[in-house]
C-alpha cells in the first residue's frame, strides 16, 4: 500500500506534459473505446507500439510504474489461461478454421486460431496501460476536474471528482492510522492472519473509517455551502489552460486514428480481421 | 435565491468522498477469490450504505468513478464492468425512499426486503449485464465471463449481506429517531 501510490502527479516539463487535461481525457478514452471493440489485429499492434512510444516521450520512469507492471502481467496470463480453460475452442469458433498446431485431449488441443485470438485479447489487455499511467501520472488533478467541465459535464460533479483526487491520500491516511491501531489491539489483517480473521479484523477498520468520513461530509459540505458552491450556473477554474496548437494537432491524430479503426470494421467486414480465409 | 440548480452541495462532496473511499476500499483491500480478475470487494457493503443515504446520483457515480480510478491505476479501463458498476450503484440508490434510514428505524423487515432486493439486483447486474458486455464488447468465451460473474454475484452479496447490512445498522442507529423527543407537560 505504500509503495504503489500511483496518482501521483509530478510536473515534467516534455510535450505529453504540457497538452492540456482535456486532450488527454478525451485522447485516453476515445482510443481505449476504440481498442476495447476493434479486433484487427494490426490496428491492435500499432496502437500498442504508439502508446509505448506515447509512454517513452512522457518521461515517466519505469520504475515508478514497475511494481504495477509485474501485478497486471500476471492478471493478464491468468486471464489468457482461463478463457484457454473455458473455451479452447473460441478462435476456431470465431474464425470458422482450425489449423492445429498439438492434437491434445478432446477439445484441449492448441490451433492457429485459438492463439491469434489470445494474442489479440493480450493487446487488447496490454495497450491502454501506458496511456492510463500517461494520463494519471502527468495530469494536474485540479485541472483534470477543469476538462471534465469543458467537455461537457456538469460542474458540481467535475468538482466533486477534484474531490475525490483530493481525498484519496487522506483517506489512506486514515485508513493506515486505524489499521496500525487495530493491529496494535492484535488484530491480524495481513496475509498472515486467517480468513476469517482478516475479515473480521477488516470490517473492525472500516466502521471507524467510514463513520469518520461521513462526518467529514457534512464538514465539508458546510465550509462550501457556506462559500456559496453551486449558486450558479458556471464556475471558473483556477487551473484551467486555454487549448494550444500542440492541442489540435494530437487531438486530430487521436480522431485519425478513430477512424482508421472505424474504416477497418468495413475493410474486415465485421471487428475481426482474419489472415486465416 | 434558494433555488435548486442541479444535486445538492451534499450530494457533490458525498460523490468526492465516496469515490475515495470506494476507491481505496476496491484498489487497497481486496480479498481474492481464486478466479481471475474477481474480488470479494468490501467497497460494495460500503456501496450499499452510500446508496441508501445520498440516493441514485450519488451512488451511481461513486461506484462508477471509483470503479474507474481502480482500473486506471491498473492501466486497464474495463468499460463494460465500470458501466455495470454504474448501474449497480443507482439500483442501490433506489433504495433511499424505502429504507427511510434517515428517520432512525430500520425494521427487521425492511432489512430482510433489503436484502432480497440486493441478491436479485446483485444477480441482474454481475451475473447479467456485465458478463454479457463481455461476450458482446471484447468477445471473450462465454462460460469464462459468466464463471467471472457468477463468482462476483456471490462474492458482492455477500459483501452487502454482511458489511452493507452491519452498517446500515450502524448508521440507524445513529440518527435519532423520529418522534423521540416528547413535548414536557
């Protein structure tokens, strides 16, 4: 819990920096919309060697991130092993061939299909993730609550987004100082403890720290009513950052790159692109 | 002067500090369960408590912004379990009116009916709506999904059977209780 705290902002002074929140939100969730529904594997692969380059310019050091790495490059093998486990036979289902590579047991055997399906569920599992730690690592909080009003969302809950940024640290904060509390009192929370214990032992944690945020609540909610929050129809951002040319210029590549994407769906007839027929 | 634009300043920071709590309590504490990317989530007994108090806004949206800062600290956005998150958080908002939890009494019967509303809204969402997303959106097999969500269903029912039922209770208890004060003779 110490050592992965990830929203993290740090100012770095390079191009992925200084685009404005707005491009980023809006570049992060277009291409990974795009690349949840899209199959093509070619688009796949040059989205996630973009991202990795997007990654690479940021300046974000592996390290920072590494401890999160290893975790989702565990997730994602075990993700790629159950559906081998459930549904072995899903690529040739999906691409109506089957080249078999290793007659197994019964439906268990390894074909073409079925590996170039996992291949691109792995691309698919693994291209957003240098975009997300982009986004959150070099985004200002206060202004990403401010791009969040320029697309479009209300203010009121664009504001309480910049809250929610605000309070994490705080809550784990509280969260740690009630837990070394309750461990002080022997209640066993880590892996060390048994189950049944480390459930017990966490509600006995979470009662005090939601109570106390709850408080919390109605403090705060009464230092903004009392600055008058919400009396208006807009509000404006002390981070805002008017868009710049650099702006346009990625936001127009994200929307080729939409397109691209779009445009395949028709070239492949369907989300899948077959080398197989 | 007073006239309402939009959810409360309340509603505002409960969705804030919600989401951080949401957040920390799925990210920080989750207890495995053995099958790929499903964890008994404490978050969602919390969930329960939240809904019931600050209503459908507040509620679908913490579970649906808390839900996606998780995966983006993860580096993958889900799209179709943050949507069905979403919704799981305005059912559980729906409960606001029934419950009353507010006017300080929560009847056994109330809790009962509380909890079979959340097993069958708890099964519509995790054991329906998200899977299907799955099967539809990223094409995965279906009996793999499904396994994923027959899997969550157990494991959030039991997380807002015993934590949501445990501070529903809790927070009842301290709200005082309509009609307690008596006028002195």
């Amino acid at each position: 819990m110490n050592n992965n705290v990830l929203i993290g902002y740090k100012k770095r002074d390079n191009f992925v920096d200084r685009l404005t929140g707005t491009t980023k939100l809006i570049g992060l969730i277009a291409l990974s919309v795009i690349g949840m529904v899209s199959f093509d594997t070619r688009f796949l692969l040059v989205l996630t060697v973009g991202s990795l380059v997007l990654f690479r310019l940021s300046g974000i050091r592996f390290r920072e991130v590494s401890f999160v790495l290893s975790f989702i490059t565990a997730f994602s093998v075990l993700n790629l092993a159950a559906v081998y486990i459930f549904g072995p036979q899903y690529g040739v289902h999906l691409y109506g061939s089957a080249h078999v590579i290793w007659q197994g047991i019964g439906p268990y055997n390894l074909t073409w299909e079925q590996l170039f399906y996992e291949f691109n569920l792995f691309l698919k599992y693994i291209f957003t993730i240098p975009l997300a730690l982009i986004f959150l690592m070099t985004t200002n909080p206060s202004e990403f609550s401010s791009s969040l009003n320029r697309i479009g969302i209300s203010y009121r809950i664009s504001y309480a987004v910049s809250l929610a940024l605000r309070y994490i640290p705080d809550v784990q904060k509280d969260y740690r100082q009630i837990s070394k509390a309750q461990q002080a009192r022997g209640n066993e929370i880590s892996k060390k403890g048994k189950l049944t214990h480390r459930v017990k032992a966490a509600a006995q944690i979470l009662l005090p720290l939601i109570f106390t945020s709850l408080d919390r609540i109605e403090t705060i909610s009464q230092a903004m009513e009392l600055r008058r929050f919400g009396k208006l129809k807009k509000r404006s951002w002390y981070a805002q950052r008017p868009m710049k040319k650099n702006d346009f210029v990625a936001l127009l590549g994200v929307a080729v790159v939409v397109l691209v994407g779009i445009y395949l769906f028709r070239v492949n007839g369907g989300r899948f692109y077959d080398p197989f027929n | 002067m007073n006239q309402k634009q939009g959810i409360s300043v309340r509603t505002v920071v409960a969705i804030g500090i919600g989401t951080a709590i949401f957040f920390v309590l799925m990210r920080y504490i989750p207890i495995p369960t053995g099958v790929p990317n499903t964890n008994i989530n404490l978050a969602y007994g919390f969930l329960a408590l939240m809904g019931a108090i600050f209503g459908p806004i507040a509620g679908g949206l913490i579970a649906f912004l808390g839900h996606m800062f998780t995966d983006l600290t993860w580096g993958e956005p889900w799209w179709t379990w943050i949507i069905a998150d979403g919704i799981y958080g305005v059912l559980f908002g729906l409960t606001k009116k029934s419950l009353n939890i507010e006017s300080g009494a929560l009847s056994k019967r109330k809790l009962i009916l509380f909890n079979v509303y959340q097993i069958i809204i708890t099964i519509l969402v995790w054991g329906v709506i998200a899977p299907t997303g799955d099967v539809l959106i990223y094409s995965e097999p279906a009996s793999k999904v499904y396994l994923q969500g027959i899997t969550s269903v157990i494991c959030n029912a039991l997380s807002v059977g015993i934590l949501g039922t445990i501070l529903l209770v809790a927070y009842a208890n301290t709200r005082s209780k309509k009609g307690s004060l008596k006028e002195e003779s």
